[in-house]
C-alpha cells in the first residue's frame, strides 16, 4: 500500500501545479521544481512496469541521483540571491558531480550505491542550510514561510535527512533488509510531495492577481469615448 | 516492525537506522522552527520601530505647522495691533488737509502723517527682518549670527558673544537658513526659561564634521530632558530644532559641562561637498 501511495504521490504536486500556477507566470526555480517532480514520477513507472527498469534497478538509482543533484543545485542557483554563494555552488557543483560520475562509472551497478547516495544528500543539505542561512541575514519584509522557496527547500531537507542514513547503510544491508527499510524512503517520498504541493499553493495563494492590482496594468486606463 | 527490529539488542544496524533518521529529521525541523520564529521576531521588531518612527514623525509634522500656525498669528497681530493703527492715523493728518484750510495746520498735519509713516516703515521693517534677516543672505551664518548676539549684548539682558573659528567657506544658503533659526531658537529658550548671565558661542570644523556649540551659565537642558520634552506635547520649539536637524542630518546634544559650572548645547552636521556652493 505505502510504495503505491508513493509512487503515485507525485501527482499532487504535479495537478496543483498545473492547476494553480500554470496560468500565473511562475518563477523558474517552481518550473525547475515541477520538471523534477515530472522526472521522478516517470523514473517510478518506468523502473515498476518495465522488465529493462526492474533489471536495471539500481544502475536507473545512480544516474538519477547525478540527475537529481544537478536539477536541486541549479534550483539553489536561482533561488539563492547572494552572487559570490551562486559562483561557489557552480564550482562545487561542478566538483560534486565530476566525483559522482567518476563513481559511478567505476561501481558494479549490481549493488545500492551508497556513496553517490550520501555524497548528494549531504551537499543539498548543506545547499539547503546555506539557503536558510540567507533567509536569516537577509532583511525580512514577509514572513519566510510566505514563500513558495522556503516550503520547496523545507520538503527537500525532509527527504535528505531522512533517507541519509538508509542511504549511507544501504551497501551493508541485504536486499531483504532494503525491501523492508525501504518503507523509510517511501514515507519521506510522499511527505516530500505533499510539502511540493504546498510550494505551489503558497505561490499561488501569496502573489496577489492582476485584477486585485488595477494599477499595474496600463490597459485598465478607460479609453476616451 | 521497525520497532520491535530496534529493540532487538541484536540489531544495531537497525538502531542506528532509526536512531540516525529520528535525529536528522529532529534536527531538520528544529532548524525550520527555529528560524521561523527568529524571523518573526525580527519583523515584529521592524514592524513596531517603523510605528515609532511614524509617530515620532507624526508628532513633528505636528509640531512644525503649529509653530507655523503661531508664527502667521504673531506676523498678523503686529501688522493689525500696530502697523494698522499707525497707517489709520497718517490716513486721519491727511484727511484734515482736505477740511483745514490754514497752511500752518495743514504743514503740521503732514508732518506729523510723515512721522507715523516713517514709524510704520520701521515697524514693517522689523518684522520683515524677523522673518528673514537680510544679513544672513548677503553676509552669511557668521555676520548673521554676530548680529544677532551683539543685539542680545546691546539689551543690556545679558553678555552674548560668539566666535566662528573656521568658516572661511560658507554653507549653502538654505542650510544657513536653517542652522541661524535653529541658533534662534536655542538662544530665545536661554532667554525665555535659563537665567543666565552670559552666553557664549563657538564654531568649529574638524574634517567633514561642523560643530556649534552653546555655552551658557543658567538653567539648562540634558539629553535626557531633551529626549523626554521631545515625547511630550509641549516643547514646540525644541520639535522644530529636531525636525530642521533631520533635513541636514544633524545631531544636538545638551549636556552639563565637566566642570558642572556651564551648560553646552552642541549641534554636529556634516558638511556635504556641494554644501559650499551658495544657491
């Protein structure tokens, strides 16, 4: 029951979205957000329904892992203001991923990868506590959780946290032992979904509409008879 | 079934899972909280400054369009107590011409009509001069300022003396403007409520700092008094030296002085590059 409910967790956020910000012109970091919760939704189907996805179980785990990173740095790119913390995260970012492809390009693909698994929960952590960090130092004009980037960072560090130490001790466990832990990841999977959704509510329900700003829109002036 | 996996003393793999998940996931979230609440604290804290601010802002607009409103029923009172009056009677001298035919009369009503005229153009003079000393505009702070303390002197009520020590350049002319009422005003309370004998001020420049301090032996004012007068609604006059400090971005400062002898009034401005250059 829990894995279906995870697997089919993602469509959540993805009917909010396209329900509620599809129409009001959303940042890119949410379109950046929505593309990974498309990604890890068809990873999911793919990986159940087909024979080359259940094979190909844990080689599909450590290229989307690599995916993964790229997609949350490059949303912490955009969603982090400070230029000399965007230069930082671009040269280790570059480093972070340079690492995970040489591993896993060097790994036997028959086993959990724990290191690419870990290596990556910890660096979004650490991007995420950087962002938070930002949020503090920055001077406050709303409050930070009015802010959709502040729930998608939240549900991100639910997930990573969560599922760093299944990660971490994922090499050492029997794949009996996984099926079993795995009710961990499927857990914070949903969650982490359910907090997406939340993102997008947020930015939908703080942005004010056009019709409610009667000003900002210059063909609202009435035109002479 | 996770549970009864952690209580098994044999498990540690799954302890450490557990106890690991919880943790990090604790920490997660005391994090979020914690931040949450700090940032909330911080623009509560924002929030009630800039009320502050309003009202004291409030309070000083306040202040400056009584004094406004006082300063016009003064100016109206001089011109309709006395300069009204006077014109009254020149117009009456003149209108016996029309009825006395005697040349000597007629002379001697002129005459007097002349008298009550000249009178009149001293008085509207004064007051033109009150409002704004034409010593001030074509001689600058310092010639202004040493007018107006050798008047104080030539009263007779006490000793005023000033000395400017660096004003080779001066101000722009608005900012002397503002910094000889804001002189007036501090001199008028030392006259008005202090009591003292003397009153001395000093000009001084120390790199892009310009200082003017008051010293007088009376009565005066500290900082903390200042500070308390400003809150209440009296204290119209001291409203306005803050309200036309704020426009050069100024500071004041009463204090006692170390002797404990003399009271110190002391304005600090900063002097702008462009300030040298008269409008």
């Amino acid at each position: 029951m829990l894995p279906t409910i995870s697997i089919i967790s993602p469509l959540l956020p993805i009917t909010l979205f396209l329900v509620f910000c599809f129409n009001k012109k959303p940042k890119r970091e949410l379109w950046v957000i929505f593309f990974y919760i498309l990604l890890s939704f068809a990873l999911d189907i793919i990986q159940l329904s087909t024979r080359w996805g259940q094979e190909n179980h844990f080689e599909i785990f450590g290229v989307f892992a690599i995916i993964e990173y790229s997609i949350y740095a490059y949303f912490f790119y955009l969603a982090i203001g400070s230029k000399l913390i965007k230069k930082w995260i671009v040269i280790i970012s570059v480093l972070i991923l340079i690492l995970l492809i040489i591993t896993f390009l060097r790994s036997e693909k028959k086993n959990f990868n724990s290191i690419i698994a870990s290596v990556e929960s910890i660096a979004i952590i650490s991007l995420s506590i950087i962002f938070l960090f930002e949020q503090i130092n920055k001077p406050p004009n709303h409050f930070i959780y009015s802010s959709a980037n502040f729930w998608i960072v939240l549900s991100i560090m639910v997930y990573m946290s969560s599922t760093l130490f299944l990660y971490i001790i994922a090499k050492d466990l029997s794949d009996d032992e996984i099926k079993k832990y795995w009710i961990i990841n499927n857990i914070s999977n949903t969650v982490t979904n359910i907090i997406f959704g939340i993102a997008f509510l947020v930015f939908r329900f703080s942005t004010p509409n056009p019709s409610e700003q009667p000003y900002s829109d210059y063909t609202n002036i009435p035109q002479k008879p | 079934m996770v549970l009864l996996q952690v209580l098994s003393p044999d498990n540690n793999i799954s302890m450490v899972l557990f106890f690991g998940t919880i943790g990090m996931l604790a920490l997660t979230i005391g994090l979020i909280v914690f931040i949450s609440f700090h940032q909330r604290k911080v623009i509560r804290y924002q929030q009630q400054l800039q009320r502050m601010e309003q009202d004291q802002q409030k309070t000083l607009l306040n202040a400056s369009i009584r004094l406004q409103e006082e300063e016009r029923q003064r100016i109206a009172a001089d011109l309709h107590d006395d300069a009204g009056p006077l014109l009254a009677t020149a117009r009456l001298y003149l209108n016996e011409n029309f009825v006395n035919l005697d040349k000597t009369t007629q002379l001697q009503s002129i005459y007097n009509a002349k008298q009550i005229i000249d009178d009149t153009i001293q008085l509207i003079r004064n007051i033109s001069h009150s409002l704004m000393p034409p010593t001030l505009k074509n001689f600058g702070l310092e010639s202004a300022v040493n007018d107006l303390f050798q008047k104080i002197s030539g009263s007779g009520s006490m000793n005023a003396s000033c000395r400017f020590h660096d004003y080779r350049e001066r101000l722009k002319v608005e900012n002397e403007l503002i910094i000889f009422r804001i002189i007036q005003e501090l001199v008028n309370n030392i006259l008005k409520h202090s009591n003292a004998s003397f009153i001395h001020l000093t000009q001084n420049t120390s790199g892009n700092k310009f200082f003017i301090r008051i010293h007088h032996d009376g009565r005066g004012l500290t900082q903390t008094d200042f500070e308390k007068l400003n809150k209440s609604n009296v204290g119209l006059g001291l409203k306005n030296i803050q309200s036309r400090l704020k426009v050069l971005q100024g500071k004041i400062f009463f204090e006692k002085d170390m002797s404990q002898t003399y009271y110190k009034v002391t304005i600090e401005l900063v002097k702008e590059e462009d300030n040298n250059k008269p409008a």
